[in-house]
C-alpha cells in the first residue's frame, strides 16, 4: 500500500476512533444541571472522515491520468 493511502486510512481510523470514543465515555448532567460530554469528538471525527475522503477521491483522480 502506498504511503498516501496509509495517510488516508489512518485519517479514516482516527475519525472512527473519535466516534468510539464519544459513544464509549458517553455524557452525564451533574448535580447543577449541566450536559458534561465530550462533544468536540463529533466535529473531529467528522473532520478526519472528511479529509480521508477528500484524499482517496484526490488519489483516485491522480491515478488515472
């Protein structure tokens, strides 16, 4: 595998381990009523899928010309 695909996958698996993350340490509301969850994973794991993305379209495209 070609050291820009391993970039790519490792974006994708990083993206999938902040939504793992997010669903295992899960959210509570403490004593005052406040939400305590670790939100910003969401917008992580959205951004690293999404750049992973990006880059397998971008190598795909590359390739064929």
């Amino acid at each position: 595998m070609a050291t820009k695909y391993k970039v790519a996958t490792g974006l994708l698996i990083a993206g999938i381990v902040c939504f793992g993350l997010f669903y295992l340490i899960g959210s509570e509301v403490d004593e005052n009523g406040y939400l305590n969850e670790p939100f910003y994973l969401l917008p992580i794991g959205f951004i690293f899928i999404c750049l992973s993305m990006v880059l397998y379209i971008v190598f795909a495209i590359t390739k064929k010309k």
